[in-house]
C-alpha cells in the first residue's frame, strides 16, 4: 500500500460513503487519480466492493515520543576520547513516531498522541504526518517547549554505542491531558505506549483505558514506569535489559530467560516479547513459551527494528491470530525494516510482510 493508497484507505474506513469525488477534493488530486487508487486498493484486497465495504482494523491510537533523530556515523573504528571521521545523518524519529509510520505503512489507521514544540522539527513533523495519514489533530502543540532531539553515536556498523535523548517535552504530557482523550482511547481498536511520557500518564491511560494496552519500554530507567500497572497491559515488546526491570531477575540463560517471561506473566502481562541481542525474539503467553528466530539475514541497520516489530505484532493481533503468527509477523516486519539505513523501510507493506512470515493475511 502506497502512502496515498493508505491515505485515501484512513478516509473510507472512516466514512465507507464517502464519494470518490469528496476523496479527491480532500487529497488534493483528479477523481480519476482518485478512482485509480480505490481500484488499486480492491485488487490488494483492502476494498471488497461498492459501498467500500473494508477488509482492514479500525484505528489505533500510539501515545508516545515524536522528534528528531541526529546521529554520527564513523567510516571506520570509533576512536575513543577523540574525534572519528564520518558523517552525520538525521531523520524523524520519536518511537512513537516510528510505530505509527509503520503501522501505516501496513495499512492501519493510526492517531499519535504527542507533544512537539513550535520550531522547524515540529513542522518537519507535521507535514510527514499529514503525508502519511498519521493524525495528530490530539497531540499537544507548545511553545513551551522544544521538539525532541535524539542524539546518537554510532560505530561503523551502525549499532548504537552511546545516546541522549532529550524528551523534557513530553512532561507537558500530563494525567490530566490524557484523561480529556479518554473517549477517543475506548473506541480505538487498542492503545499503544511508549514509555517516554510521565508515570503518572501511563498510570491514568492504563487505569480508565478500555481498549487492549500496548506497550514498549525505551530505556531501562523508564521501563520502571511500568511496574505498577502490570496487571492492565496486554501486551509487552522489550529488550533483555527492560525484561530483566518488569521481572525484577537477571537473565544471563535460557532458563534465567524463560523465568524472567513467567514472572511478567505472573504480574499480568497476557502477552510478551523480549527481542534478544542476536535477533531471535522470546515469545511467551499463558499457553507456550518459544523462540522465534530472525526472519531475514540481509541487516544494513538495527535501528528501528523494535519499532517494526511492535508494527507486526499488532498487525497480527488485529487480525485475531495466535502468539506464533504474531510472532512471524513482528520479526518479518523488523528484518524488512533493518535492510536499509533508515530507521523506517518504506518498502514495509502487509504482502511483503505476509510473504516473508510465510502467513496468510
């Protein structure tokens, strides 16, 4: 699905009367451009005849960051305590950002609740948002703030080595904002959390939220905001070092790992995925644990893999399938996202997904 494909697939699934003519005034282009896209969207089957009957989720909605990423990038070996010839590259990023740009890319309706500031990156911002359908009509638009900036070094090839991210914007992101969405959280098909935003938010989301509660922890200092709302959370994607915070273990085998996923379970969490350093991801729900390998060998860059595989997961969820699709699914949509150096494949799409995990969508 093209992003305009997906745009004009927001529009129907919101209004599934709406006119072709009324589509191509709100995009901007002919009704014959606009009859093309729909007939595009019928052969990929996310139409399934006149009345634009849809073959998709409805929306969700991703609470999180959305920034700049700024990053170094050395030609050859780090040189440690002093400078290292290479180049600089920045892109859109926040993780919240991230999962919602490939959550559309798979063609699901998307809201993103944020905070950016009123400078240069939140236009930047803006105008990706609007290009790829990504509403942000509920995020927090300040002048009080700066838009985030996420500022990486990297080694030669291209795994972090060391980051700040400033993220004192989303402070403003506050219980008692959140709350005033609250309406708009019911009715979504499920929530997703990036643990960017305060304790008391992801406290007040998970206590009056009706809707499933995704989430993914960051960091391991934020992954603590988590601990105490366990027991609301549907769904958990981390990395070993968040796991070995929500399980209150360290892991340092496959028995310490398997351990670590039954005291997350034993805390609430229905469902949990902890991506481990050499691809693999370790699965685990109230029926079966397993470790479901990388699907993809080609790995140009890490970054944003984690993003992608929240990405698949919930594909796999709104699709009513099991953990082990699910789990195909997420490491299908993270092997595509780490074949190129963007932190988002833009080639990411429900076919080429659905081929790689080898599942029917």
């Amino acid at each position: 699905m093209t992003n305009r494909e997906a745009q004009i697939f927001q529009w129907i699934m919101e209004n599934p009367m709406i006119s072709q003519e009324e589509l191509a005034a709100k995009a901007g282009i002919a009704r014959s451009s606009a009859a093309v896209h729909i007939s595009n969207l019928m052969k990929k089957g996310y139409i399934l005849g006149k009345g634009y009957v849809t073959n998709g989720p409805d929306y969700c909605v991703v609470i999180g960051s959305a920034g700049i990423d700024i990053g170094g990038m050395p030609h050859e070996a780090l040189v440690e305590g002093g400078t290292s010839e290479g180049r600089a590259v920045w892109s859109l990023g926040g993780v919240g950002r991230n999962i919602a740009h490939n959550l559309r890319l798979l063609g699901i309706g998307t809201k993103l609740i944020t905070a950016i500031g009123n400078d240069t990156y939140a236009r930047r911002i803006i105008e990706s948002c609007e290009e790829l359908g990504i509403e942000l009509a509920d995020s927090l638009k300040t002048a009080k703030a700066d838009t985030s900036v996420y500022l990486y070094i990297a080694d030669e090839q291209g795994n972090r080595k060391c980051a700040v991210s400033d993220t004192r914007i989303y402070e403003n992101l506050t219980a008692n904002f959140v709350t005033a969405k609250m309406e708009l959280l019911n009715k979504a098909r499920m929530v997703i959390l990036d643990t960017n935003i305060p304790e008391e938010t992801i406290a007040q989301v998970c206590a009056r939220c009706r809707a499933p509660i995704f989430a993914l922890p960051v960091s391991v200092r934020s992954a603590e905001r988590l601990l105490e709302v366990l027991d609301k959370i549907n769904v958990v994607v981390c990395h070993k070092a968040e796991a070995e915070v929500l399980s209150g273990i360290r892991i340092h085998d496959k028995d310490t790992l398997e351990r670590a996923a039954d005291i997350i379970m034993e805390k609430g969490i229905k469902n949990v995925f902890i991506l481990a350093e050499k691809g693999g991801a370790y699965c685990a729900c109230y029926d079966e644990q397993f470790m479901q390998g990388r699907i993809g060998a080609d790995q140009v860059n890490p970054r944003g893999a984690e993003d992608a595989f929240m990405a698949g997961v919930i594909l796999g969820y709104m699709k009513h399938m099991g953990i082990r699709q699910m789990a195909k699914l997420g490491q299908a949509a993270s092997g595509i996202a780490m074949e190129v150096e963007e932190t988002i494949n833009t080639q990411l799409c429900v076919p080429a997904v659905a081929e790689r995990a080898k599942v029917e969508l």
